[in-house]
C-alpha cells in the first residue's frame, strides 16, 4: 500500500513551472465559465444581473477572480490533482495545510477513490463570519454614499471648464498617484500625476484643447492608510487646491438615489440566488465542488462589489453631464473604475482612450477575453508602448487591430530625457556609493519577494545574503508607493546587513540613473531599466516578467535558488553584459517603438484627433 503525505510546500513549490501555468490557466477559465453558468431559472449571472444595459458580470468577474478565495480553491484542487496523478497513492494524509486546504484535499481523494485518513471539518463558523462581514461592510458602503454626498452639498459645485470654445479632454486619474517635484535644482515644485505626468500638460499646450482631471480613490495610496488618515479625509472638505477635482464632488442627491435603487436590485438578486441548488456545481473544479467554502465569496461579490460598480457608474454619468468632454483619458481601463467609466461613456456616446500603464502579460486576467465578450466595457482606443503589447492584447484579448494604436510610453520619454540631464555621480555620492563599487537598485512590492522557500528560506532574505557576500557591491530599496518600508527594515535588522538600504523617499527615475543593475520580481521597473541600458535580474522565477528572460534581456533566478550567481554575472561578467545590451535593442524596437522619446506627443496627438473625431461625426458614432 502506497502511502502520501500532502505538505503544504507541495501546493506552494512543489508545482514546476508547466503545472503552475496550467493551474493560473485552470483559474482564468474557472471565472470565465463560471459567469456563463446557468443559475436561476435557466438564467447565467451575465444574462441576469444588469444595470442600465450593462452586464454586471464585467465588474463582479474582477472581484471574484482577484478578491475571493475561488480562484485559490480551483489552483489547490488543480495541484492536488496532478500530485495524485504523478504519485497514485492508496492512502493520502494531510500535515500542516490550512483548513479549507484539508477540506479541498480529502474531497480530491473521495472523487479519485483514494482513502483519506483523516478529518476534514468544513470551517462553518469562519465562513458566516466572512458573510456576515460582507453583509455590514456592504451597509456600510451605502451609508458612506449618503455621506459624500453630505460633503460634496457643503463643498458647493464643483468647478466646470470654461465656456471658451475649447474642446474638453478629461483625465480620470487617482488621488493617491499626484506628487510633487522640481524641474531642476531650486525650481518651483510642481504637482504631477504618476501616470499621465507630462501628457496632461502636453494636451494644454495643443490649440483648441483643454485638459480636466477628475480623481477617484483616497488621497493616500491604500496600503498606507491608517485609522487617522481615514479620519482626516473623511472630515476634510475640498479647498480648491488639488489639481483635480475628486469624483465624490459629483456625488449627488440623484447619484444617492440611483445607488440605493440598484443595490436594492442586487439584493434581491442575491437571496433568490444563495440558496440556488445550482451554486454546488458552479463552485466547483474537476468533480470536486467548495460551494460551502464559497459562500463568503458570492457574498463580497454581490453585497459589496456590485453596488459600488453601480454607484461609480452614477459619478461617471454625472461628470459627464458636468463636464461634457470630448474625450475621456484613462489609465486603468480594464479596472472595475475603468469600465464603469467606459460603460457610462458609451452610453453617452463619449469616445474613451486608454493608456497602457504597465506590462501586458498573458496571465493578465482583467486584459483575457473570450469571443463571445465583445460586450464588455472596453476603451474605443488604446494606447499601447509598442506591438508585443498589441499581438498580446489581438490573441488572448480579441482586441480589433484598430483600437490598438502604438505610441510608446512617456515614462520612457522621461528617462530618455533624464539621461541627459541627471549627474549619475552626484547621484551614486547622495546614495553613499563609494568610487569603484556596483550599486543594485531593488524595486519589488515586498509581498511578492518575501516568497519562503525551503531551500533558502525567504527570498529577499536570501538576496540581502548574497549581496553581503559580495565584494564591491551595495544595494538601495525602493518600497513600493502603497507599502510602508518597516517590513523590509525588520529583514536587514534581523540579517545584521551593513550592504543594502532602504530608501522610501529616493526618486525611481534617480535611483534607476545611478544603479548598476535593477533587481525586481514583476515590476515595470525592469523595463525602465532596460530603456536606460541598465541590466535585470528578475528573482522568483517564474513571474509575469518571464518574456524578459525568455528573449535574454533579462537574467531570472528561479523561486528557491541563490541570487548570488546571477548578481555575480550581471555585474563583472564582460561576455554576459554584451549578451543582455544586444537582446535589449531587439526587445524595445518591439516593446516600446525604441523608447525614442516621442510617446508624449504621439499621445496628446491621438487625444487631439479623436476628440476632433467625435467632434466632426457626432456623439456616439465613435464609441465602440
């Protein structure tokens, strides 16, 4: 008698690389399928639950597919399974996996007639705690309607654009992505918007046009958000002095109503569907189903997600008929914002343009669309850096060849110009780096290179080991923006470092200009460094930058291996240096038009023509 013993390293790093992919595979088409699942009456939830024409599904398949533990239950039932494949066991036991883990394990082993030995509890009480809080959350977020439209009344109206001819260009844009800096040493500081930067000013200097921005979201990024700071936003009123003016400005006593009646509609429509006896197959994965589990799941989706989908959709309905654009500019397009923005735009025949703000990858869920999802909420144009994003987006995207519209990206415009004008010793001075030595520039979210392995235990752990162990070499972290840096601080404290820092506040562009090399999980960062002849390593393999390494841009470490070979090679060796600057100049002709520095002009010209577009053929004939 065959005997296995399932640890939970064996569902984290037991999988290799093919059977993760199939798994995140598993997981995409699991969401896809499941929003076409009949449910009531016959009735699939994209065929059902619809506000003013448009399927709700679009909003709720992000949340179930980011923001549940479905998605996690279909890749441990898929793990499961290939592990019992390759082991054909006749007794399985669980040691040290999770509860819903064990449950999902020993129903793994009652489809496949494998004894189990021992007990699988359904975590009952957790699950109705997690429903529960769904359900006040969800209360919560109805009353914090009220509220803003409480404020917005005793802000007064918003400010409009001027009635001067010219055309409006509105930017929707997020509070917490406007900073400050200084265009040269002792120059004013000016306000910019993370993503936009320079296609906002770029847009007022085109005759006949006017830029707008409009701001969703908090003014301090998420992860960074304490009790005090909730407070203060949630007392504090506008003063004028954004650059921009916050949606919650629009949030009106119609905007409230229109709220409360659609989710009045979406409750309705989650008591006739909880208790659907067709909810045990639709949660379900390769004959094993986790409904049970699942419950808080459905939940979040329906009482928290979807109102806030129908109520973003009535701010953006009525900035429209405030501001009256021409055009709308949006970066995050395929977000839950982003198409509600776009979905209310259609339907006031607004022409939208997005902007690709980060890399394209094929497990990118919210950018994977089936061909029978012409449906969905998305941009009429879109901005893309080059053609690698545009052959990703035509195959697993069905995007039409002509709402794809290469431009580049201005950030690389920046770090084109920057390379001009910055001094990368007195950069490398500020940083401490003396003469002579290697500077690594790590820019990760640490969630993703915190990894634990069990050969080295946690990666960045391991990455400050091996740069301790090198000779000449230094290393400066840049958090990222949503993150505080105490968790990264506790790994060098813990590891004694003396070789690697933490720098919050240092400039990426800055920081990237005076490092030797970029070190990064899955960051944009590793093509900005790759536009400033910088070489990457890229830990935790695989990871969404796997196409760098895969075209030889880029050096990867794989998920459980010594970083030190690679940092070793990327920084002294000669022959391995002249390899990734030759695969560097193929990669970005394709993935960024050459980082020529023209993205921001081409930008604001496609906005100047499709407003000029629309304007000539009339609303609604250029929408999609």
């Amino acid at each position: 008698m065959t005997r296995l013993v399932v640890r939970r390293e064996d569902l984290e790093d037991g999988l290799d690389e093919a059977a993760r992919d199939a798994a995140d595979e598993a997981a995409i088409a699991w969401t896809k399928e499941w929003g076409r699942r009949p449910l009531v009456d016959g009735g699939s939830f994209r065929e059902r639950l619809r506000w003013r024409g448009v399927s709700l599904w679009w909003f709720a398949e992000l949340f179930l597919h980011h923001s549940t533990e479905s998605p996690r239950y279909v890749r441990v039932i898929e793990a499961l399974h290939r592990r019992l494949d390759a082991e054909r066991p006749d007794e399985v036991t669980a040691e040290g996996l999770a509860a819903d883990e064990t449950v999902l394990l020993a129903r793994v082993c009652r489809a496949r007639g494998v004894f189990f030995d021992g007990r699988a509890p359904v975590p009952t009480a957790r699950v109705r705690l997690r429903v529960g809080r769904a359900a006040l959350l969800g209360r919560l977020e109805e009353q914090k309607v009220r509220a803003t439209a409480l404020k917005a009344a005793l802000a007064g109206p918003p400010r409009e654009p001027p009635s001067d001819g010219r055309a409006t260009v509105l930017f929707l844009s997020h509070a917490a992505f406007w900073r400050e800096r200084r265009d040269g040493p002792g120059g004013e500081p000016e306000a910019y918007e993370h993503y936009f930067d320079r296609v906002i000013p770029a847009v007022a200097a085109l005759p006949g046009l006017r830029p707008f921005v409009v701001a969703v979201g908090p003014r301090a990024a998420f992860r960074r958000r304490g009790a005090r700071e909730r407070v203060r936003e949630w007392l504090r009123l506008a003063d004028g002095r954004e650059p921009y003016t916050h949606v919650n400005r629009y949030t009106t006593p119609a905007v409230v109503r229109e709220a409360a009646r659609g989710t009045r509609e979406v409750r309705r429509a989650w008591r006739a569907l909880r208790d659907s006896p067709a909810l045990t197959e639709a949660f379900a994965h390769r004959g094993v189903s986790f409904a049970d589990l699942a419950r808080a799941d459905l939940a979040g989706t329906m009482l928290r997600q979807l109102p806030w989908a129908i109520r973003c959709y009535e701010e953006m309905r009525a900035v429209l008929a405030a501001v009256r654009p021409a055009v709308v500019c949006l970066y995050a397009e395929s977000s839950g914002w982003g198409r509600a923005a776009i979905a209310a735009c259609r339907a006031q025949g607004v022409p939208t343009v997005a902007l690709q703000h980060g890399i394209v990858y094929p497990k990118y869920y919210s950018y994977r669309h089936d061909p029978d999802e012409s449906d969905c909420p998305r941009p009429f144009r879109t901005a893309i850096f080059g053609e690698a994003a545009g052959r990703l987006l035509r195959r697993l995207g069905q995007y039409p060849p002509e709402a794809l519209v290469p431009t580049g990206s201005p950030k690389f415009d920046d770090l084109v110009r920057g390379a001009r004008e910055r001094d990368r010793e007195a950069l490398r001075r500020a940083l401490g780096v003396p003469a002579g030595e290697r500077l690594l520039a790590v820019v990760s979210r640490f969630q993703a290179i915190r990894r634990t392995h069990q050969a080295i235990g946690p990666a960045f752990a391991a990455f400050v080991r091996a740069v301790e162990s090198l000779p000449g070499v230094r290393a400066v972290v840049k958090p990222h923006p949503a993150e505080p840096s105490g968790a990264y601080d506790a790994v060098l404290a813990q590891g004694r470092a003396t070789r690697v820092q933490v720098r919050p506040s240092v400039d990426l562009v800055d920081l990237l200009h005076a490092a030797d090399a970029l070190v990064t999980v899955e960051s944009l960062s590793a093509v900005e460094a790759l536009v400033l002849g910088r070489p990457v390593v890229v830990l935790n393999m695989p990871t969404h930058l796997r196409e760098l390494v895969d075209q030889g841009v880029a050096v990867g470490v794989a998920a459980g291996e010594d970083p030190a070979p690679a940092l070793q090679a990327v920084l002294f060796d000669p022959a391995v240096a002249a390899g990734l600057a030759a695969a560097r100049r193929r990669y970005l002709s394709d993935f960024a038009m050459g980082a020529d520095g023209g993205a921001t002009a081409r930008i604001a010209a496609l906005l100047r023509d499709t407003a000029a577009r629309a304007e000539t053929a009339g609303r609604g004939s250029m929408v999609g």
